[in-house]
C-alpha cells in the first residue's frame, strides 16, 4: 500500500528546470506528531473543502505560498509562486490538483494517527479496560451534543486524572484519533464489535453489564478485576468467547 507520495514536478524561477523532491504522508497512519496537531490547526477553523486540502497539502509538503505579485505575472501563467527550502519555486496547477486530491483522506477517510497526547498510548497499550469504555462514552456523548466538558472528562479519564486542559487543535484530534481507534479495535476484534458491543437500542451501562457477563462465569465479585485490566487483554478474550459462541451455534 502506497503510504507516502513523492512529487518531482516543481520548477525554479530561473529558466532551466530544477526538479526536487516533496514527500508528504497520504495516510492517516504515516503521520507523525506535527504532522497531526498542523492538519487539526487547520480543521479547528470552519473553511471551505477546497481550502482545508489547499492549507493541508502545503502544510504536509512543507512548502509555504509566495506572494505573486513579486513574480512576472505572464510567467505566472498556470502556476502558482510557493517557497520550498527556502528557495523560490513555480508550481503548476496540475502539482496541486494531485497533492490537494492526495490529502482528501483528511476529510474522505478514518484511520489511526498519532495520539493527541504524548502520555497515552496511540492504539491504548497501558489503558485499562474501565478507562477505554468510560472514555468511550463520553466521547460518544460529545460527539452527539458537543459538550466540551464530556471530550475533557474522557480524555482526563484516559490520563489518570493527568491531562485536564485541551489546546483548541487537540479538541479536533482527539474525535479524529478516536475514530481510528475504534476502527483499529474493531479490526482487531471483530467479533466483541459485532456481536458484544452493537450499541443500537442498548445504554452503554448495558453494553458494559453484558461484556462483563461474558467473562465474569456468574461472579460479578471479579467485575472489578476485569475493569482494571488492560483493555487489548480483555478486548481479546471478549472476542475469543464471542468466535467460539458464533462457531457453536454456526
């Protein structure tokens, strides 16, 4: 799968042509950290399509709009002026047709970037299974009425009471990097997602009581114990119990 994309077609102001290299992540998970929190900056601000994958595409490719009035505007034609490395560099429009189109995945697609937060985990290693359904909530409940107060309750739940302040880009990351959590999960464990955890006409206080149901074997005492464990380890008997439900009654 093709994870990054190169771009050799950018050419100097100066007469001869002088190709370079743009490398720039076409996936949610090849991004790094900056790369994350510089798309969120931008999404944070309500903007047309058009100029979120413009703003994206430079950010990603690390090349900055030059102002065009400083440019002979018949060599302007079909281009526009950007600086790249610190150099002047004519870009054509069919460059940024591609590089714009190669960044929708910021707005067309979900996947798993980097966490919003350098203390917990990308894909949850180290989260208990208590803090994973209770964060799970809460981000649901923000994404359903916009309360900023669930996303940082959930987020201070996933920290251990750590982080209780969110910058403005991080209130976009954390929707985004969830939903690529979720998706990664139910990758992962496809049968707790699909058989334990459907959550149409069910509370999440259900949901959790049926889970927990399912590996307790009739002793609710060891509730407590299954919560505090880490959520892969849970997550993965959970879909283990639910496969060999589904191959019994198959």
């Amino acid at each position: 799968m093709k994870l990054f994309s190169k771009i050799k077609q950018l050419f100097r102001r100066k007469q001869r042509a002088e190709k370079i290299d743009l490398v720039y992540p076409i996936t949610w998970e090849t991004m790094d950290f900056e790369d994350f929190r510089n798309v969120c900056e931008i999404l944070k601000t309500p903007r047309s399509r058009q100029e979120i994958l413009f703003l994206a595409f430079c950010r990603l490719a690390h090349i900055r709009p030059d102002d065009p009035a400083k440019y002979d505007s018949k060599k302007l034609k079909g281009s526009m002026p950007f600086i790249v490395n610190g150099k002047p560099y004519l870009v054509n429009a069919s460059v940024l047709r591609e590089g714009t189109h190669q960044v929708s995945f910021i707005l067309d697609s979900v996947g798993l970037p980097p966490s919003p937060f350098k203390d917990i985990d990308r894909k949850l290693n180290g989260i208990s299974f208590k803090q994973f359904f209770t964060a799970d909530s809460f981000i649901m409940r923000y994404q359903s009425d916009k309360n900023g107060t669930f996303l940082k309750t959930a987020v201070k739940t996933l920290s251990g009471g750590c982080i209780r302040k969110l910058f403005g880009w991080q209130t976009v990351a954390v929707v985004i990097w969830w939903n690529g959590v979720k998706q990664y999960l139910k990758g992962r464990y496809p049968y707790v997602f699909s058989s334990g955890g459907d959550i149409s006409g069910r509370t999440q206080a259900e949901i959790l009581q049926d889970l927990l149901s399912a590996m307790n074997g009739n002793q609710p005492q060891q509730n407590e114990d299954i919560l505090r464990c880490d959520v892969h380890s849970v997550l993965y008997s959970l879909n283990t119990i639910y496969e060999n439900a589904k191959k019994k009654h198959a």
